[in-house]
C-alpha cells in the first residue's frame, strides 16, 4: 500500500490490471447502452416532433448568439493587440462517453472510454454541457478515471463572473454542492452569480461555468461567509461528456513531476 | 488461482472463478445515488461462501487477487481491499466448520459481521487516505448483504452441487 502511495512503478502494473478489467467494465456498461438504444426504437413519434422542434428552436437561438460571438471575438482580439497583451488560445475538445461510475460512494469518480492510448494525458479538464465537471487523475490504457469537482479531495480555481472576485471552490463529498473558500463577510457575492473556471493554476481553461451560488450565510461570530453553490454540469447524469486538450507547453508547465514520469 | 488444482479436488475452477467474475462485474453496476450506501459486498460475499464450502480450494491468496481487482475497481490504494479479504478469508478459514452447522439465518449473521469488519477495516485504511465521512452509513452494506445472504447461499449451492464441485 505504501509503495502505490509513493511510487509510479505501482502506478503502471495498476494501469495494467485495469487493462484486465476493461473488459468487465464494458460488459457492464451493455445494460444502459441497451437500453438506450431501445428507448431509440421505441420512441413516440409525436415525442419526437416535439423534441425536433425544440430543438430547432434552441439550435436558432444559439446561432444568433455564435454571430454575435464572432464579432465579439474580433472586438476583443483588436483590444487585447491594442493593450499588447497575449493572445488568448481556443482549447480543442474531443467527444468521450461515460462507461462507469466507482462503487465507492465516498469517492466521486467516473470512468471514461479512452486512456493512455488515446493520448489523454494527467490532470486534463472533463466538461459536460452545462460546465466543468472535473478532472482526468488515473489513465489505464483504454479507460480512465476522472475525479468529479464535488469529491472531497477536489478543489478548484474560479471566480465570480459578476466581479471577478477569484476564490476556490472545494469539493465536499455531497453531489450537487461546492463550497467557496475563505471568503470575507464583505465580498460581493449573491445569491445566483454565476461561478466560473479562474484559470488560474492552469489546470482548467478559463471562462467555463462550474457553478451557481446558492446560498450565502453571513454569520457575524464567524472570520469567513460560508457561500454554497450549485454545480451547473449534470454530474450524476451526463452520459456524453467533452475532454479539454489544453496546449501542450501550458499542460507541461504546472505538473512536470507527473509528466515525466 | 484455483484452476490449478489436481482432478481429485473435483475440477469447476472456472465455474467458482466465474463466480467471482459475476462479483465483481455487480459490484461496479451503476446504481442511483442513493442506493449505492446499500450495495451489497458481492465479492466478499462469495468468497465467504466458497472458502466456507472448500476451505482446501479457496482461501486467503484467492482472497488477495480478489483484493487487487476491487482495489481497481473502487480507485482505492492497491493493496487496500486485498488486505481486509484476506482477513476476511483467514476468519473464515477459522470459522469455516461452525457456520456449516449453523441455520441460515445464523450464517447470515456471521456474514454481517464479516462483511462489517470489512467495511470497517477498509474505512478505516481509507480514512488515511482520504476523507471517508463522518457517520457510520457506510456499515449499511453489511446489513444488506446479511440480508441477502440466504437466496445467495441457496444460488451458490445450487452451482457447487450442480457442478459437483468439491
């Protein structure tokens, strides 16, 4: 146990043992993939002009915004030249599927269908279509592990979007709630500021939303406000989920002990 | 593990490997939320049953492999899960010729208690890992499997005996 705490030569036969595994995680996986597929075939048909039209209406909407998007883009390009600052770089992401939860209801983990093989490397952000949902912290050869933001060893950059007050958002072990850090009783935050990825510790890419503040508790007897907030990203739920390629030289800066191992 | 062993011992090391495949694959079926604080310990379970069963078969080194992969499986330190079975394994072994006599229902008993000090002792390694919690939810799962225990018994020796397993 000691030498799996300490050593990286542990950490590869463990990778290997979970090679033997694979299999017993994909066949476990079939049940849902099943009946997924099934609730396809079955599906109602006027459900489904519904679900159409919704759609549509969402996809519509969401491309009046990307038109406004690329002028933005540019705007912002042309202000960042004019203030000679760096240029900001777009992550690429790539499409993984979730294939298994971990047993162990203390440990807020989920398992991945691609690994080492695929090129996922250590520490690489997971995000679902409602914000950040954690981080990748063990790679086998064709799955890994990724560590929720609500798992109690997680914490977490980020900043109010409203003000830019940075904090940290720490895991607490309860699905569906964070806790920001060491906040003063005088910072400006409210119920319902959006909480989003600082960027900060280059870990995670900045300007994603991680959360939305629930619950603000100003307790005068206390040194720090307790500030409660939501997860924005469906993490019991996500099925489909997007994996951060963050650049490379960034990515090698922050953890050089875990890479060159 | 238990395939290697000589005809006399009655063959259907794959069938009691096979088992323990099964184990292992309920013990990462996805479950919602709250009902994961009752998964059963299927694994420790069956080995509980088949060291029972054939205490010359199976024992403490099937129980360490058995660890390994459960280790693996729930993302714990390696060694963890391996070291409570096989304590599991060894009281068991001890234990072995009195919970043959017993009623079922008195087996599951016992098996609330050794599925309990699993439990425990994996939280209690755990916690010097990592945070585990501040209540005792996570003995749940030692009533559950107690409760369970009897229909697993009758399925298990339903194989042994179909198989002639011995």
């Amino acid at each position: 146990m000691a030498a799996d705490l300490y050593s990286a030569k542990v950490q590869e036969s463990r990778a290997y043992l979970s090679l033997l595994l694979t299999p017993l995680q994909w066949i476990v996986d079939v049940p849902s993939r099943v009946a997924g597929e099934v609730s396809d075939v079955v599906v109602d048909r006027s459900l489904l002009l519904k679900e159409n039209a919704k759609l549509k209406a969402e996809a519509l909407q969401l491309e009046r915004k990307v038109q406004q998007n690329a002028a933005l883009w540019l705007e912002n390009e042309r202000l960042r030249s004019l203030l000679s600052g760096a240029e900001r770089v777009d992550e690429e992401v790539r499409l993984v599927e979730l294939i298994g939860v971990n047993p162990d209801p203390f440990q807020h983990q989920v398992i991945i269908n691609k690994g080492s093989e695929n090129l996922v490397r250590l520490g690489q952000p997971i995000l679902d279509a409602g914000g950040v949902m954690g981080q990748v912290t063990e790679m086998s050869h064709y799955t890994s592990r990724v560590m929720l933001i609500t798992d109690a060893r997680h914490a977490l950059p980020v900043e109010i979007n409203r003000n830019g007050f940075r904090t940290i958002a720490l895991g607490k072990g309860e699905l569906g709630e964070l806790e920001l850090d060491h906040v003063p009783d005088t910072a400006d935050i409210v119920k319902g500021d959006l909480v989003i990825t600082s960027g900060l510790g280059g870990r995670f890419p900045r300007g994603y939303p991680v959360a939305i503040v629930s619950d603000v508790i100003r307790d005068p007897g206390q040194q720090f406000a307790r500030v409660r907030v939501m997860p924005t990203a469906l993490l019991d739920k996500s099925r489909h989920l997007l994996l951060v390629d963050m650049p490379e030289e960034l990515n090698e800066a922050v953890i050089p002990n875990e890479v060159s191992e | 593990m238990n395939s290697g062993s000589p005809a006399p011992a009655g063959g259907g090391g794959f069938i009691i490997l096979g088992t323990f495949l099964v184990g292992l694959m309920l013990s990462q079926m996805p479950l919602p939320y709250l009902i994961e604080w009752a998964r059963p310990e299927w694994v420790a379970m069956i080995l509980i049953y088949w060291v029972m069963a054939l205490p010359h078969r199976v024992g403490m080194g099937t129980a360490f492999f058995l660890g390994l992969f459960l280790d693996v499986i729930k993302g714990s330190v390696l060694g963890l899960n391996a070291l409570s079975l096989t304590i599991i394994a060894f009281l068991t072994l001890l234990l072995h010729q009195r919970l043959r006599m017993f009623p079922v229902i008195q087996q599951a008993l016992m098996v609330m208690v050794l599925v309990g000090i699993n439990q425990l002792l994996f939280h209690w390694m755990q916690s010097f890992t990592g945070y585990t919690g501040d209540n005792l939810i996570f003995l749940l799962p030692c009533l559950i499997s107690a409760l369970l225990w009897p229909w697993l018994f009758v399925v298990l020796r339903g194989i042994r005996r179909l198989f002639r397993i011995r």
